[in-house]
C-alpha cells in the first residue's frame, strides 16, 4: 500500500514537473513566428500561449508594441523589455492571454511622426490624417489572422506599447475604435484631433515619466485632456522624476494587467 503510495505520489510529481519544464516562465517561453501579410511584407513575432492552454478555448489577447530601440530582424529584440513581465508564472496564472508581440524593422515605424526639431528628440508631429505604416498594416491583419482562426475572446483584445509602441498604441485604437477593450500607452503620443474626435469603446490607462528626455511629457498630458473631453474612459499616471523608461513603473504597477483585464466589450 505504501509503495502504491509513492508511485502514484511519483508519478504526480513528474507530471508536474514535465509541465513546469515546458513552460520557462520568462520571454524564452514566448514562439518565434513570422507573419507574411497580403502584400508580401514579412512580419516577424513572438506568440505565447498560456500555460494551460487548451485549443478549444477562446482567450483574451494582448497585443504588445516595442519602442524604437527594439527595432530590427532578430526576432528577439521586442522581449526586452516586458517580455518576463508577461510570462512569469505568476502573471500567466492570474491573467492567462495570448500574448502577441511583433518587431517592426529598422527604419520602419508603427505610426507616422516626424520630429520638429533636428536633435530634439522629444520635439514632435503627428499628422491628423496620414496612412497606416506598412508595419501597422502587417500587425492588423495578424491580428485578424489569429481571431479567424478562432482563438480570440473578441470582447477582450488590448493593446500596449511603450514610445514609439505607445504612440502605436494610439493609432492602432484611432484606426479600429471598437476593436479593443482597453489600451495601455506608455511614454506615447498622438495627433490630438484625433484623439478628440474618439468615439470608440475602448478605455485608456496612460503612463508616462515627468521627466523624459526622449518623448515630451506633455503628449501624455495633452492626450488624456483629448480623451477626456471626448466622453472616453480614460485614466493618466504620471511618474515623477522619471525619464524616458517610464515602462518599468509602468510594468510594476499592482493593476497594470489586472486594469487591463476588468474591462470588455
């Protein structure tokens, strides 16, 4: 009886163990994929699925956009930062989503801006009525992809991104204004007329640093004032003190996923 015991408390244990070991717990969990959109362009990304992820069930998603830093070919770069985030154990278990994360290519942009200033980084324009990119395009309809496919709770889709993901994150809502649930941009901005003329569902949680040197701390500021006046849900954190990677507050606050996740369609 006692070693019937131990072979099943054995057993047990293996089980658990082969499943933890198929899971890291951090950005290595994520797939590498590559997406090629209807035009041709080829859109590398990473996927990662929850950990007890069953086919026959459509879970939330959380589309992430990378700043301009993580830009390139690697397939890697866009996991540096957030990419633990998402994946640890603990968040996976309390918040279990896709998670999506594509790399736009050096020299390409998620949204359309141009600097005011040669030297200012912060110094920016966002033009009111310009095309999606050709690397917000390949997002879209990677993202249509994954939902035709049947995977996606289409009442829970977010999106988040820091810099230039964060002002993705704005022109992506703008562009399908009932498509997400909820955005989280950080250290972003966006053409302010737009935002003024939202009228879409979904809710806004905005961060950024009150001291970046990179992206003018006032395109937050005027963008929460935009959404506001819009009749949008919309809540804004500043950090004071804090320069352009606003992303690691952002990231370690208690509700940064868990705001994410109380809000649907």
């Amino acid at each position: 009886m006692i070693m019937k015991t131990l072979r099943s408390i054995f057993f047990l244990s293996l089980c658990l163990l082969l499943s933890v070991a198929g899971y890291a717990g951090d950005k290595a969990s994520f797939l590498k994929k590559q997406f090629t959109a209807r035009d041709g362009y080829q859109l590398n990304y990473r996927v990662l699925y929850p950990r007890d992820y069953n086919p026959a069930q459509k879970y939330p998603v959380i589309l992430f956009l990378h700043g301009a830093g993580e830009r390139g070919s690697d397939n890697e770069a866009q996991l540096i930062h957030g990419g633990d985030m998402f994946a640890s154990f603990e968040n996976q278990t309390k918040y279990p989503a896709i998670i999506i994360a594509p790399q736009c290519p050096a020299e390409k942009t998620w949204s359309e801006y141009k600097g005011l200033n040669a030297g200012k980084e912060g110094k920016r324009f966002y033009p009111l009525n310009a095309p999606a990119t050709q690397s917000m395009a390949a997002v879209k309809e990677l993202l249509d992809s994954y939902i035709a496919e049947g995977k996606v709770d289409t009442k829970r889709i977010y999106v988040t991104g820091l810099s230039m993901g964060g002002m993705g994150t704005f022109d992506i809502v703008m562009r399908y204004p009932n498509l997400f649930a909820a955005a989280t941009p950080i250290c972003g901005g966006a053409n302010l007329q737009r935002l003024a003329n939202f009228k879409g569902k979904t809710a806004f949680s905005i961060y950024h640093g009150g001291s970046d040197s990179v992206v003018d701390v006032q395109f937050s500021r005027d963008a929460n004032e935009a959404l506001k006046k819009a009749g949008a849900d919309v809540r804004y954190k500043e950090f004071p003190g804090v320069d352009h990677n606003s992303w690691d507050n952002a990231f370690a606050e208690p509700d940064y996923l868990a705001w994410m996740f109380q809000h649907s369609l």
